[in-house]
C-alpha cells in the first residue's frame, strides 16, 4: 500500500444536520473517536468529537440528507468549535490528516463560466480527443484551476474528466462512459445523455509536497457519489476512497 493510501484510510464523508452543529457519517467507522478534524466544502474547517452511533429511525425516508438526520444510521459528531454550512459536505479525518500539509483555498467561478480556449491543446494532447465542452469549477488566487471536461465520442465510449491544473501540471480524473443513443443516461441516471458540470463540488483541495488529495462530490438525479482522490506522481489521480447519499425526491 502506498504512502497515500495509507494516509486516506482513516477518512469518512459526512453531512451536516439543519443547524449545522453535526455531522453524520453513514459508513462503517473502525475507531470513530480517532476523527478530530472536518474539512467541508466552501473552505471550511472544524474540529470534531465523536458522539454515539445510531440507529435508523422509525420515521426516516431512507433519505441520506441533513433533514433526516436524526432517523438516519451512522456515525454522530458534535462540531466543537461553531458549526458548518447545513448545505456542506465534509471530510472526517485524523490528526495527522493536515500534518506538513497545505489546504488550497478556492472559489467557484459563475455558472455560465467557461474554460479558457488556450487550456485546450494541452488537455486533447493527453487524452487523445477533441475537447467538446468545458467548465470551470474551481479556482484559487494562485492560478490553479480545476475543470470539468467533456471529449468528442470515440463511436460508442464517450469520455468526461476532472482536471486539476497547477502550472504546466495536469491531474485528471476520468469518467468513461458508453453511448447507447441520443437523450439515454449516460454518466448517471436522468442526465440525458449529457455531463452537468453545475452538479460538481470540490470539497477539498489538499497539497503535501508533490502530492495533491483530491475531494469531490458529484450530485445526480439520485443523489451523490463523493469520493477522494490522490496524486503522488504523474497526470492521473487514483481513486482511494468511495461513498454514496441517496437522496431521490420523495
């Protein structure tokens, strides 16, 4: 297992409650009193203390949202220090997590934003395709950038990314897909068949030497799938940690 693997495995996502004073984690925790610290979307950091585990309640909806809090199963933390956004998503982790490290702070830029036309070249030369669309979803006052990219189809594999853009450094995370046919899901359900870049969060950003930890949640029709990231060396991010809130209307 390698150094960031091994760093990442004591990480949770988490939602807040409607006041924003907890945080609920919905997967199983080894040793929850072990996460201290939270790093939410929006540039936000807490510290946290490990409550109790509870069980779902007789009332839930099944929905994993800061409504149903209290009737959902999980993991509760009490924000120590104030509270969060009730709209955030958060991270849990360790002590160590922040350790020698730098959380890069950034803003999202307008939704009707696009990408500069010059960042182009670069990103078709890596991946070998036609760039169609791109958005910005992510920038911080020293220039690093982070965009959604959509690829023209090779026939039926149809290709989106995740850049991050740091200097002449390009990190990417892909999300492949395969066409059936015009208007039909295609990287989740209900999109009709297009990449909606409004529907990507970065939750964090975190630089440790050479090495970027990347959060991300991405809503859908269903819900989110959040996940994190890292870049040790190199252009492409490796996936360490997965989970997922339903939360379909009712």
């Amino acid at each position: 297992m390698n150094a960031a693997a091994q760093l990442l495995l004591a990480l949770a996502f988490a939602f807040p409650n409607e006041q924003g004073t907890h945080l609920l984690v919905t997967t199983e925790v080894v040793k929850p009193e072990m996460l201290r610290i939270a790093v939410c979307s929006g540039n936000q950091q807490a510290t946290v203390h490990f409550e109790r585990t509870q069980s779902e309640g007789r009332n839930s909806t099944g929905r994993q949202t800061p409504r149903n809090f209290a009737n959902t199963a999980g993991a509760v933390f009490r924000i120590v220090n104030g509270n969060v956004n009730p709209d955030s998503t958060c991270v849990l982790a360790d002590d160590t997590f922040l350790s020698g490290a730098a959380l890069v702070p950034f803003a999202r830029p307008p939704q009707n934003a696009r990408c500069s036309k010059a960042d182009y070249p670069p990103i078709q030369t890596d991946k070998n395709r036609a760039v169609v669309g791109c958005w910005p979803i992510a920038a911080s006052s020293s220039g690093l950038r982070i965009n959604i990219v959509e690829f023209s189809r090779l026939l039926t594999h149809a290709l989106a990314t995740l850049v991050v853009i740091d200097g002449e450094r390009r990190m990417y995370v892909d999300y492949p897909a395969e066409f059936k046919g015009p208007g039909d899901d295609l990287w989740r359900a209900d999109d009709g068949g297009e990449i909606h870049a409004e529907g990507f969060e970065v939750v964090f950003l975190l630089k440790r030497g050479s090495t970027f930890f990347l959060g991300v949640d991405w809503a859908g029709a269903e819900g989110n799938a959040l996940s994190v990231h890292a870049a040790e060396a190199g252009s492409q991010f490796k996936e360490v940690v997965t989970d997922s809130w339903y939360r379909s209307p009712m």
